[in-house]
C-alpha cells in the first residue's frame, strides 16, 4: 500500500501520535445520525459543532436515502444509540445538475465505460428530493415511529444551513 498512500500514511503516523478517542465506543454520543453527500467541501462534524463520537456519518452521492443508508439506519437506531436523523444534501451539489441519463452519457463518452445497470439517484428536483428522503425515513416500517427526522440543506459558500420543514 506504499508510495500513492505515502502521504496518508505520515499523516496517520502524526495522528496517531496524538489519539485521543481510545474511550469512544460505537455509540452515538449525541443521538445523532447524519446523512450527507460525499463533496469533500462538507465537513459534518464541524459544521455540526459536533466532535468525534458524537454522530453516525452516512455519505454518498447527492446525500440520497438508499435501501444501504436505510439498512445502516436501522443498525444505527437499534444498536448504536441514534434517535434523531439529520438529512443534508448542500447546495453546488453535481448530483443536482445532472440526470442519471446525463451520467451514464458522459461516462460512456469519456471513458467508454458503459454504466447503465447503475442508478446514480441524481437529483433535478432537490427540495422535493429531500422532502421525499425524509418521508422514507420516516415511513420506513424498520425505524420506530419515535425516530426525530430533520433535513436541511448546507450552503458550500457560507457553510450555512437551511432548515426544510415537511
């Protein structure tokens, strides 16, 4: 795993040096999970004011409820300590500008990688996305009835969040 993970590898060894977190076990401290997107320009716990422990972090492409988050969902819930679930697509996301048609067009153009067994879950419309993901997690015959579900959206420009009511 040496030379292209040089750099992650002495970033590790200085982390480390330095970990704190040996306490911490798999709970979430806070009660909290979070889904979001993948976008490296998100970071969750520190928009959040929250620290290492307190939150599940679920991320993906465009920040999508997926049959993967909700299965990671419910292992959350019943196992891990989470009663509350924030849902946080952001703004500028690419999965917002696109279509899965879109995608699939542009992969097989540029890479001749034909990827149209996959679905990308890109989001034209993202309010009602949202609004859609929260009414899945919320009907999800798995999850308690009790389970607190908020979404709101992160602003990659003011790093602001945007509470979405139902």
């Amino acid at each position: 795993m040496t030379g292209s993970f040089d750099d992650l590898l002495a970033a590790n060894e200085r982390f480390a040096e330095a970990f704190t977190h040996s306490r911490l076990t798999g709970r979430a401290l806070r009660g909290l999970a979070v889904v979001t997107c993948m976008d490296s320009r998100i970071d969750p716990l520190n928009l959040l004011g929250l620290r290492a422990g307190d939150a599940k972090i679920l991320r993906n492409a465009g920040a999508r409820v997926t049959p993967d988050v909700l299965r990671t969902l419910v292992l959350a819930v019943y196992l891990l300590g989470v009663d509350r679930v924030l849902v946080m697509p952001h703004t500028d996301c690419r999965m917002a500008k696109s279509t899965d048609e879109d995608v699939h067009e542009l992969i097989s153009q540029d890479y001749g990688v034909d990827t149209r067994s996959l679905e990308f879950h890109t989001v034209p419309d993202q309010d009602a996305a949202l609004r859609r993901d929260l009414i899945r997690i919320r009907t999800y015959p798995y999850l308690p009835e009790r389970l607190v579900v908020g979404g709101a959206v992160y602003d990659v420009h003011t790093g602001k969040l945007m509470p979405v009511e139902l």
